[in-house]
C-alpha cells in the first residue's frame, strides 16, 4: 500500500504537473449538465455528482477516441483487452467495461455487439463533451447501467459555419493519420450539419517479434444531424451515422486471415439514426418522443494456423503439418448481424417545486452471430437470440427550500429473457447548508439480464485456438445497489480561485456473472458465464483545482477502489494445479490524475498531464500465473497555438508528446502461442503528435 500512497501524494504535492480532469473539480460551476437526471442542471445544483469532459481534456490532448479522453477521470480508466486486435473497454467503479452504459446525446445505441469496437469509432469532431455519472443508474436508463453512464454529447452549432481536424501522430516509428470535417448550415429555427471522419493507423509490433501489439486500422465515418423548430411549439430532430471499420491483428497482415499464424480480423459496418420530436404541451410541459435504431454487421475472423512454419522456403516446413493447421484454420470465419430498436415517450413538467419526468422506454436486440469457413460456407450458428425489455420509469426533483432538494425516482421493466418484473428505485438528497458548500447523497440501483454481451461476440484467442463464452443454465439477472455520498467545496477566496470535491461510494452486487477457467469440449475451448454470488466495490475519490492567477490553472484527482468477489472465484484450472481469485482482475487500487493548464499569452496555452495508474492483478492462461503488474506513470504535454484568421474564424495548433514516459507492460506475450489476453496497462508507446483543427 505505500508505494500507491506515495505516488499519489507526489502528484498531489508537485503543484507543477497536477491535475485532474475537466471534470467536477475543474469545471466551472454553470456548466449545464443532463445526464444524472435528464433534467438540465448546473454542476454545482445537479442532485447527481456529474464528470465533465470538455474543451480543455479534448483540445490538449487530441484524444483519438472516446477511451483515451475518460483516461484524464479520476475512478474511469481505459483496458485494452486483447493483445491482437486492441479491443478497449471503459471501467468505472473498478469494475469491466459490460457493467457500464454508453449513451449517444443520451440514447442506448451502443449495443452489445456494437460495444466491442465502439468507442474508438466514435468520430472525434461530433464529441463537445461528455458526462459521466459513477454509480447504478437502472431508475433512468434501464438495463446495464450498474457501475455507472457514459454520456457522449455531440455538438450542436448554431450557425452557419465548417470545423475540420487534421491529426498525424507517430508512434514506435510508424504514422498515424485521423482527418475530419463537419459543415453546418443555419435555418429559420434550427439547423442541419454533415460530417464526415476518416482514420488510419499501421499495425505495431512492439516487442519484435512480428506480431502485432497495435492492430493495424482503417476507419471510415460520416453522416448528418439536423433540428428544426415547426411552428412556435415543436421542434424536429434527425440523426443519421454510419461507420466502416477494418481491423487487423496478429502476423502476416497482407496475407488471407486463415493463412496466419495468429490472426484477429473485423470488418464492421455499422448504421445510427434517430429522431425525436418535442412538443411544448404548456409553459413548462413537454412531451418528448424518440425512435432509435442501431444495425451492425461484422465479417470476424479469430484464431489462425498456430505455431508451424508458414514458409515452404523455411526451415522445418512441414507441408502435412501445414495442410492439418490451414484445414482447421479456414473454419474459423464468422459473420454477425445485430439490430437494436428503441423507442421511449417521455413527459417532463415543472409543477410549483416539483420537477417530475414520467416515460415509458422499448429495447429490443435481436443478434444472429454464424460460423462461416473461407469460402463463406455457413457452419453453424455460434450465438441467436432476441432480447427486449419494456419499461416505466417516474421521477420527480422536489425543491424543498433554496437550500435542499430531494430526488425521487423508480423504474419496472419487464425483460423477455426474466420471469419476474425488475423494480429499480433511486433517492438522493442535495443540501447546500451554506454558499460554499454542497453535500450529496444518493441510493440508487442497476442490474444486467443475462443477454449476448460483446466478450460474446468478441472471441479471444489462446495461441491460435478462439476461446468462446457459453451461458450457463438457469443463469440470473444480476442486481445491484449503489451508495454515494459527495461533497462540493467552492469557498470565496480569491474570487473562487480554490474549489474542493470528494466522493465515497459503496456498490454490493447480487448473483455476479463471472466467466470461469478456460474449458474444452467437443466444441473447443469456452469460458462458462455463471453466477459467482456477490461481490463488492468500495471507494473514494478526492479531486481539487486552483486558479493560481488569470494564466495558470491546476487541477488534481485521486481514486481508490477496491473491486472484490465475496467469495474466490476459479479463474485457471490446468496441470495438476487451481488459481482463484477475490479481487476483480485487472483492477487497480489507486488511480490518480494531474493536470496543469497555462495561458502564455493570448495565443499560446501550455498543458502538462500526469496519470498514475497503481498495480492490478493479470491472469496470464498460457503459464498459468496470476502476476502482480507494476504502476505507471504516464505523462502528456502539449502546446497550442491560436491564429486568428478572419472575423470568427480561426486555426489552432497542437503539437504534443503523448506518454512522454513510455509507460508501457514490458512482458508482452510473444510468437504464436501467446495469450492475446494478457495485456494491461496504458494502451499505447510514446507518440509525438500535431493537430490542427479550423473553425469557420
């Protein structure tokens, strides 16, 4: 425990590299947040801790996807979770990515499937911020929200107007390339934007040994979004994306898949549209109605010939040898379909001191994931099946006196794949018992149907074998109940130069999925998703910011978590010998972030970042260990320059060093027997990086 200690404290006392993110701490206490409550509020007044992501996280750093912006929030981190393909989950509360829910402008359009891949598909010129409430948010958003939501807020222009975004990073010597653009054109009453974003990245192999540890990616995406107001009462709203993805890990990339030793291949498809319209019924009466739909198609191929010589040239080919792995190897293709329809009819009315919304919400998934060879020959079905829940939700923000508020509010679902109804109830409490201070509590509640997540549908491999997930029977929804209690310090000195923010939270978690040790059947090797009893996540975050003078801004956050099963869990049973486990695995301790933000003139600002990272514990299935990772200490600076360029048009410039350290896992597995699952820590090497980004 001393050793985290001691970073944190380091980052806490080193007032020249701190800082947190733009998020509670940083953020200036009028920024207007929706997500807690769908009911727009300030910062400081939402009943809901809310993190905000916003101009400063996404200007300083140029994240290249959704991940690598909630890397700078204390409590949320990023994981890679192969080492093949790179697939990224976001943890909140030290719990896996499945446990969280992922909002577009706040509707569930990232479905399981769609969540393998999908927040490094989200185009970065669309994001103005996003927000992020820690805890179960079930009362609200249904299914899924157990340790908390992601909230991705697109931009929203006014006026007639074009941005664009040009990003060249270079990284282990390679070229990476991201380029952008949105045009919007003002209407009486509204306005339509169209936008588009492409991306490409090499593969990179980090360690030598001709295989990758990045996989090499070309993405495609573009798609407009338009509202306008019809008549004085009603407003229209349309949103439409599409997106392409290719994606390729393992060795010998110009070759077929199957013709590999090791090869992971995803060709993504994926359609988005919405549209809403709102009606103002009264004064402060509006009635909201949505319809959302998400479709996926993907073309997978995971596994490979394994450990033979691929080259009749080399030596030890052996040509029997090879024609047994490529036979096998062919049949391992696979093909998925996935549509998601949503619908919700929502009321929102200000009646005296009460804030009420009333709704009802429809979720339906239907996935259809086969079994192909080269050839594109059906095998056989791997995963079917179709899963929708209807609910009910109220909710009402009672404004008690200036100095309190009470949050009210309840959800039933019926899911098709449960026997009983879900009630999912919420309460919390805002007191402010003087200007400076702010006190926050809340219960809430989350829970997840056993359904087709995306460690479904995202296959991992063990040396070349595809390692699949299989439901057991009879398996349970899982519930959960989440506790909160927070404080907002903002005291007058300085102009309010100093704010304070702290949270303790407590989730317990009823009937545990859990995937189990590696098996093997007749069918091959699969995990078994069953239910583990209960576990437990306890923790604390503290995050402060200090306005030094008009130039100087430096903000700080620390996290600690402690993710564990109530009783230990079975995670590798092989060779004579069983591992188990309480902690939750890949699942660190301490968390803590630094950042500093300089205004060098009115030109030029400055950025330093600092993130620790504190040890987790990885399963290592090809030697049968559970290690002991180290910390990481990683460090971000940037500089941006303004150049006006006209009346309201201007260009920036940054030109940054991500991961100045190289803070990086330094045994990664290698060759063709490795366990694509062992991977951990910060997601990519040092990278030099300069963007520019124009506003018209």
């Amino acid at each position: 425990m001393a050793k985290p200690m001691c970073h944190v404290m380091i980052l806490f006392a080193a007032s020249t590299c701190p800082a947190a993110v733009q998020a509670q701490a940083g953020a200036p206490s009028g920024d207007i947040v929706v997500t807690g409550t769908r009911t727009p509020r300030t910062v400081r007044e939402a009943p809901v801790r809310t993190d905000i992501i916003g101009e400063t996280i996404l200007t300083a750093t140029a994240p290249r996807s959704l991940a690598d912006a909630l890397d700078w929030l204390p409590g949320a981190r990023s994981e890679s979770n192969c080492q093949n393909c790179n697939t990224t989950e976001i943890q909140l509360l030290g719990l896996p990515g499945a446990y969280n829910q992922i909002l577009l402008d706040g509707l569930p359009l990232v479905s399981g499937v769609a969540a393998v891949y999908g927040v490094e598909q989200l185009p970065a010129v669309l994001i103005d911020r996003i927000e992020v409430v820690k805890g179960g948010g079930s009362a609200l958003y249904g299914p899924g929200a157990v340790a908390g939501v992601v909230n991705v807020l697109p931009v929203k222009p006014l006026r007639s107007g074009i941005r664009a975004t040009l990003d060249h990073g270079r990284l282990a010597g390679e070229s990476a390339v991201t380029g952008s653009a949105m045009g919007t054109l003002a209407l009486g009453g509204g306005a339509v934007s169209v936008y588009g974003q492409a991306a490409r990245q090499p593969g990179v192999d980090l360690n030598g040994d001709g295989y990758t540890e990045l996989a090499r990616l070309r993405q495609w995406s573009g798609g407009v979004r338009g509202n306008v107001a019809v008549g004085a009462a009603t407003r229209v709203a349309l949103d439409y994306q599409y997106s392409d993805e290719r994606r390729r890990g393992g060795n010998l990339l110009n070759r077929a898949p199957h013709l590999a030793n090791i090869a992971e291949a995803v060709d993504s498809r994926v359609h988005r549209a919405s549209l809403s319209v709102e009606q103002r019924l009264a004064e402060a009466t509006t009635l909201t109605g949505v319809y959302a739909l998400s479709h996926v198609t993907r073309g997978s191929f995971y596994g490979g010939l394994g450990d033979v010589a691929v080259d009749p040239a080399a030596p030890g080919y052996d040509a029997t040898a090879f024609a047994a792995a490529e036979a096998v190897s062919r049949r391992q293709y696979g093909a998925t379909r996935d549509t998601l329809h949503f619908g919700e009819l929502r009321l929102a009315a200000t009646r005296g001191a009460h804030d009420v919304q009333l709704g009802v919400q429809y979720r339906g998934e239907r996935v259809d994931d086969r079994n192909l060879d080269a050839g594109g020959r059906f095998l056989g079905t791997l995963s079917k099946g179709s899963f929708s829940t209807l609910g009910a939700f109220a909710q009402d923000e009672w404004s008690l006196s200036g100095a309190v508020r009470l949050l009210l509010g309840a959800r039933i679902d019926r899911s098709s794949v449960l026997d009983d109804v879900i009630a999912s109830p919420r309460i919390g409490l805002w007191w402010s018992p003087s200007p400076p201070l702010v006190v926050r509590a809340n219960w809430s509640t989350g829970y997840r149907a056993p359904e087709i997540f995306s460690e479904d549908v995202h296959v991992a491999v063990l040396g070349a074998a595809p390692v699949r997930v299989r439901n057991a029977g009879g398996l349970e929804a899982e519930r959960a109940d989440s506790l909160a209690l927070g404080f907002d310090w903002r005291p007058g000195w300085g102009s309010g130069a100093l704010t304070l923010d702290g949270q303790f939270y407590r989730t317990t978690i009823r009937n545990t999925f859990f995937l189990g040790e590696i098996r093997e059947d007749a069918g091959g090797l699969f995990q078994l998703r069953d239910n583990a009893g209960g576990s437990t996540v306890t923790g604390a975050e503290l995050n402060a910011s200090v306005r030094v003078d008009a130039r100087l801004r430096l903000t700080v956050g620390a996290a600690w978590i402690d993710a564990r099963y109530d009783d230990a869990q079975l995670v590798f049973e092989g060779e004579g010998r069983q591992l188990f486990t309480q902690r939750y695995l890949k699942s660190p301790r301490w968390n803590a972030i630094g950042q500093a933000v300089w205004t060098l003139s009115p030109r030029l600002d400055g950025f330093l970042g600092v993130r620790y990272v504190g040890p987790m514990d990885v399963l290592n299935n090809r030697l049968g260990v559970i290690r002991r990772s180290p910390a990481f200490l990683v460090a971000d600076l940037s500089a941006t320059r303004h150049l006006p360029v006209g009346q309201e048009r201007e260009i920036d410039v940054t030109l940054g060093l991500r991961n100045v350290t190289d803070a990086r896992q330094r045994d990664l597995e290698k060759g063709a027997t490795r366990d694509s699952d062992y991977v951990y820590g910060p997601r990519s090497p040092r990278t030099l990086f300069v963007q520019a980004r124009a506003h018209f």
